[in-house]
C-alpha cells in the first residue's frame, strides 16, 4: 500500500502584516518536524517575530498528485540591483514580451504592498486578475519529492545553492511555469535580507538574477504574466491554487554568468 502523504500550508503575521508562508507535501512520519521548522521559521524571520502563526495539516489523496521536472537553473551575475532589474526586462523580452510592457511588470512589482500571494497580470491588457488584491493568488499544494530531495541537496551544495529559498522557489515556479497560459513569472524576495530573484518560464527555465533589490529592503512579490487569449483564468487559478504537485526530478545547473555576457546569448 502506498503510504498517505500530508499537505502542511504554513503563514504567519505580525499585526495582520505577513512575515512567511510556505507549502510542504511529506509523509506522515516527517509532520512533526515540518511543522517544528516552520514554527521557528515564523518565529525567527528577517521580516519580524510573528504574533500569528496558522498551521493548516490535510492528508491528500496519492492519485490527485501530478508529477513534474523542475526547470533548469541559470544565474546572471549582477553588480546592482539597478542593472539586475534591467536583466529582468531582458529576460522577459525574451520570452516574447514587449519592452514597454516588460518594464511595466518590473514596475507593478517594485510598486506592490506585502501581500502573501502573487499579482496575476493579463498580459495582454496589464490588468491585474486576482479576486483579491490584497492577498494575491497563492500557490500551494507544491513540494520536491522525498525520493529526489538527497541527490537535489547535494546538487545545489555542488553549485552553492544549498539554501531553503533556492529549493521553495523553484518548485514553485515549476508549478506556475505550468500553468495553462502562463508565459513567465517574475519574483524578488521581501525578505531584507535576500536580494537574488528571478524570472521564470517554461521556455526559459529559471533565470536568477543575483540582485534584484537593494540589501535590508523588505517590499518583494511575484507577478505571474498570464495570456489571457490562451487559457481560462479560472483554469490557471483553479491550477495554481487547488492541483496538487509533486517536483520529481533533478534540475541542470549552469555556472552563473556575468550580465554582458549573457545579453550576447
Ligand atoms: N504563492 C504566491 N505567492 C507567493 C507564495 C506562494 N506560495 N509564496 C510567497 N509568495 C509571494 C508573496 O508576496 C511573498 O511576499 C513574496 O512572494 C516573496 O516570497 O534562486 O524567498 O518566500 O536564489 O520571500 C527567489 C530566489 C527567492 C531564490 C524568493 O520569496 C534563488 C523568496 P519569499
Ligand atoms: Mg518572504
């Protein structure tokens, strides 16, 4: 019998302000300490001790679960946040998305007040889509499978990427990069003291950019750009907010590049 495995969703506040959430998928043997680690986490957080902390612990059903690969790592070395954000409207050109446009996302998201999900932006109209603005769209349901988590974690010591942001964010954007009609999504920390983000997509993998923001800076978020003429919003939050999803593979991890260069790819 396959053994039954537990969705844990953690957020925390202090004085209605969010400080941390995460999403774990474990067994029933690993409860206990998840819950523990995140308990600390809300605790002892960059952003402030939380004064609330919601612990939410379901059992979910094996067949609901979809397995999927992460995608694959860049890093684009930068000197400041300034041409980090730069990189970012590069990186989102890219993916085919106009440049006027392209700085509008940046902007939307330096603009942004904390909020615990993300901004859903049509990208076509840059209308935001979220039924509330406040809390955003909040992916959940999302984890790295117990089976590859040993090999993932000696890979990322490998490369100096051992850390839990590194590991949350990109089974995160996996998710979000499969989403029906997403074509990327860009992300920098409100953590103070975590300045690297990214932008992620399906055809363009996870692109970290080491500065996004400036050192002790705790205003961060996502803004997922989402093609309203190719998929349902319904269907893409319905995905992102209920689907339950499993990272099963071990991601390629390219050396980081300094920004000129990558610019001449
Ligand atoms: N769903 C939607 N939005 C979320 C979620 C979620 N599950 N979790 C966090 N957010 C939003 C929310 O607005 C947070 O305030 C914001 O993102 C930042 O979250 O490769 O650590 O957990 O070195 O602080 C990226 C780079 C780190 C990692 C991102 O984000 C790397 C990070 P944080
Ligand atoms: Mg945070």
């Amino acid at each position: 019998m396959k053994e039954v495995l537990y969705s844990i969703k953690m957020r925390s506040e202090k004085d209605n302000l969010h400080i941390s959430g995460a999403e774990k998928i474990v067994f029933e043997n690993k409860i206990e300490e998840t819950v523990h680690k995140l308990i600390n986490r809300a605790l002892n957080h960059s952003k402030g001790k939380a004064n609330t902390i919601n612990i939410k612990v379901e059992n979910i059903d094996n067949k609901d679960i979809e397995y999927i690969p992460p995608l694959d790592i860049k890093t684009v070395l930068v000197d400041n946040y300034m041409k980090g954000r730069e990189c970012a409207v590069d990186v989102l050109q890219k993916l085919g998305i106009s440049s006027k446009k392209a700085i509008e996302v940046v902007n939307i998201l330096k603009e942004s007040k904390p909020m615990r999900g993300a901004i859903l932006l049509d990208i076509n109209t840059m209308e935001r889509l979220e039924k509330d603005f406040d809390r955003g769209v909040r992916v959940t349901n999302i984890d790295w499978d117990n089976k590859v988590i040993e090999d993932l974690n000696k890979e990322l010591e490998l490369k100096g990427l051992q850390n839990d942001h590194v590991k949350e964010a990109l089974a995160l954007a996996s998710k979000v990069a499969n989403a029906p009609g997403m074509v990327a999504e860009l992300c920098w920390s409100d953590d103070p003291d975590y300045t690297t983000g990214y932008v992620a997509s399906k055809t363009g993998g996870y692109v970290r950019i080491t500065n996004l923001k400036a050192f002790g800076d705790c205003f961060g978020g996502r803004v997922f750009c989402f093609d309203s003429s190719k998929a349902s919003v319904e269907g893409c939050i319905e995905y992102l907010q209920q689907s339950i999803t499993i990272i099963n593979k071990i991601p390629s991890i390219t050396e980081g590049i300094p920004y000129d260069e990558y610019t001449k790819e």
